[in-house]
C-alpha cells in the first residue's frame, strides 16, 4: 500500500489531520459513486461492498419523457428557491398547511382543465 493511501486511511480513522498547528476535520462521505464503463453511472455506501452498488443513472435504459419532465422539476425547484428562498425541506409548515397547498394546487388543475375542455369546443 502506498504511502499516501496509508495517509488516507489513517485520516479516516482519525478523522482530524494536523496542519501546521491548524486541526482540519475530514467528513466521510455517505456514497462513493462510480462509472464501470464510462456511461452507467452507481453508488454504494463508503463502506460497502461492490454488491451494495445500485444504478443511478444507465443512458441506455432513458425515456426522453421521463427526462424531459426531470428537467421541468428542477427548473421549477430553482424557481421555487429563487422566489420563496427556501425548498420543500422546510420545517415550518403543519401537515395540514401541505395539506391545503396541495388541495390549492389540484383547485388550480382542475380549473386550468376546464379552460382547455372549454376550448376544445
């Protein structure tokens, strides 16, 4: 074993490294993601073995829609944060406050097809 990845794997077990009088903490990484052939892309825990791999992206096996609409999801996050400030991962809504944006939202659809069927006539 080289001498840097005995470094390494001594830094994880300490999980501190001294720098000229300065202690620097070092996060282990939840995933360790991985391209075996250069296009399907894994994870798997850290620590784990290479049957714990799961697929996280395989190019061959795509739906342009599917991607089309993974797409839109993300524009519209960014354009929730942009806006709002803030993402689903807030804590400071009841369950009934999810409740009534949700219940809002499918009152927005359902008027927004109306509108359609109306001028489909």
């Amino acid at each position: 074993m080289s001498d840097s990845i005995k470094k390494w794997h001594e830094m994880q077990e300490e999980k501190a490294l001294r720098i000229k009088d300065a202690v620097v903490t070092i996060d282990t990484p939840k995933y360790i993601y991985e391209s075996p052939d250069g296009e399907i892309v894994t994870r798997r825990p850290f620590n784990g073995d290479i049957e714990d791999r799961e697929v996280i992206s395989d190019p061959k096996k795509s739906d342009r829609y599917v991607q089309q609409i993974k797409e839109k999801f993300e524009q519209r996050s960014q354009t929730g944060i942009n806006k709002y400030n803030t993402t689903l991962e807030r804590d400071d809504l009841s369950i009934v406050d999810w409740l009534n944006h949700a219940q809002e939202e499918a009152m927005d659809l359902a008027l927004y097809l109306e509108v359609l069927k109306d001028k489909l006539k």
